[in-house]
C-alpha cells in the first residue's frame, strides 16, 4: 500500500517545541510576519537570526517521541512518502531516512547572492560571511509566508498515487499544506487525520483520530 503522511508541528509538541497555533500566532514572542516573512527579514535580520538561532538550539535540545519513532517503523512496512511542513529534524533523528522539508530546515543556511546552501551553525548572524563568495547575505533556508515551498511536484505525485494519506498534527491554516488532503482525496487516497482536535481542514478527511500523536500514532501505525 502506497501511503503519504504530512506531519505539522503538533507532531513535535511533545517533544518540547513551540507550536505556531498554541501561541495564538506568537512564537517564542515574536509576531509571525516579523520573523517569518522575507519583509520582516529585509526589516530586521538580526531579529530574525535571533528567532532562528533560538529554535534551532530548542530543537537540538529536543528528543523524537514516539510519533516520530513510529513513522520510521511504518517505512519499513510500507511505500511511505513523508512531508513535514516542520523545520526540526526530529524525524530523522527518530531513523525515517527520507523526509521531505517542504518548508525547509533549520539546520541549512543559504546565501541570497550565490543560492549555495550548506549545514547552518548553531547560531547564524548577519555579518556571517557566505563560504563560497564571501557575501554577508546569509539567511535561514527556510520557506517563509510568500515564498514557494519545496519539492512541491515530488509532493503533488505522491498525494495522487497515494491509496492512503494521514496529516498529522497540523492545524489546516498553512497553504498549500491544507489543501492536501482534498488534492489526494480527489485521486482515491482514504484521507485520515491524527491530530487533539478538528482543525480547519477536518472535513476533508474520511476517518479523525483523535488524541496526542505519541499514543494514536504508534497506535495506527502498529
Ligand atoms: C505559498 C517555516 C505560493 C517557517 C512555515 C491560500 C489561502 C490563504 C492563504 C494562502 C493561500 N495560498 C498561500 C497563502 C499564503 C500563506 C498561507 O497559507 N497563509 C496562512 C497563514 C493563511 N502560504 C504561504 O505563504 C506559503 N507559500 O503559498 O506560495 C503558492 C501557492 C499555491 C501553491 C504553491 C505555492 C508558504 C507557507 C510556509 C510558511 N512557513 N514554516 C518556520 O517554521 O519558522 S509555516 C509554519 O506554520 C510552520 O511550518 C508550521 O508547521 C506551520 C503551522 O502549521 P502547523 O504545522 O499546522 O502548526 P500549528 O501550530 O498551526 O498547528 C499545530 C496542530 O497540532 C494543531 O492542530 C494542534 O491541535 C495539533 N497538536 C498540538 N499538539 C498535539 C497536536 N496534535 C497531536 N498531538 C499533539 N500532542
């Protein structure tokens, strides 16, 4: 069976990590169009640098819980395309060896004037110079609201040859994310959603498991 999982930030709740929807569109104190848009980074990049630096240091801190365990069980098992809309790499330090960033990682940089992208430093600044050209342009390689996500024709193939699609722990406010399930149900996939509660994007699916990720998702998956 051919199945594809989209994971949000709720999946890393338990593991310690900020979720965008719990802080009422705060994190970590900050108005999201402050730090995570290219005019709030154009604005204030050291601000934003400040945001980043502090979330990849959180994240680093953090441990896959048994969500994230699980999913990696289920790759074994089955053909399994996973998207995470999340910056963290929980998933693959729980051992899923292909995880698809659609809106990128904490743990790259890349340089505005020459594209290169590279393994981030813990902590980025904004006289950091670029490694291959110098340039003191380096941001976060992370996709921000109005910018294109990542691998989207790798993820639009997977959700129509999907016989099974799962989101987990995502609250269906974040486009193209939360369309979804809709674009997989058009093409035969049984759409299930895993998540504490309805999210925007509920009805779109045909079966809701409710509950924390690391009780239903092991569940589901075993
Ligand atoms: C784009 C990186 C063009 C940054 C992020 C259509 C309509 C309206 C608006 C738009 C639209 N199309 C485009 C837009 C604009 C915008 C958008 O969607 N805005 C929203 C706010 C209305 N989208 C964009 O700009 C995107 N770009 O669209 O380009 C395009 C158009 C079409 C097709 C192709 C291209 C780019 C969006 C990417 C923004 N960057 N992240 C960073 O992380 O710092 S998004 C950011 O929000 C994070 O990735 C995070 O994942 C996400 C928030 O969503 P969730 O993951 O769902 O997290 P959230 O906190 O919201 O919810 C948590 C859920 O978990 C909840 O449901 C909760 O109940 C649950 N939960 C909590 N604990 C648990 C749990 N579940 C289980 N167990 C638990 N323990």
């Amino acid at each position: 069976m051919r199945i594809t999982v989209l994971t949000g930030a709720g999946i890393s709740a338990e593991s310690g990590l900020a979720t965008f929807r719990a802080s009422d569109g705060l994190w970590e104190n900050h108005r999201i169009e402050d730090v995570a848009s290219p005019d709030g980074f154009a604005r204030d990049p050291a601000l934003v640098h400040q945001f980043y630096n502090e979330r990849r240091k959180n994240a680093a801190a953090a441990v896959p819980n048994a969500a994230h365990q699980a999913l990696a069980r289920l790759a074994e098992r089955h053909d399994l395309t996973l998207i995470t809309q999340n910056v963290d790499d929980l998933h693959e330090r729980a051992g899923s060896a292909k995880v698809i960033h659609m809106h990128g990682s904490l743990n790259r940089a890349r340089c505005t004037s020459c594209n290169l992208t590279w393994a981030a430093p813990p902590q980025m600044s904004v006289d950091m110079p670029c490694p291959a050209c110098a340039a003191r342009t380096i941001r976060p390689d992370i996709v921000w609201f109005g910018e294109m996500p990542f691998h989207l024709e790798q993820i639009w193939v997977a959700l129509e040859q999907a016989d099974l699609f799962a989101a987990i722990g995502t609250s269906g406010n974040v486009y193209p994310a939360a369309g979804f399930a809709q674009h997989a149900a058009r093409n035969g996939a049984h759409c299930v959603e895993l998540n504490l509660q309805d999210s925007a994007t509920s009805r779109d699916f045909d079966d809701h498991i409710r509950g924390p990720a690391s009780l239903t998702v092991p569940a589901w998956v075993d």
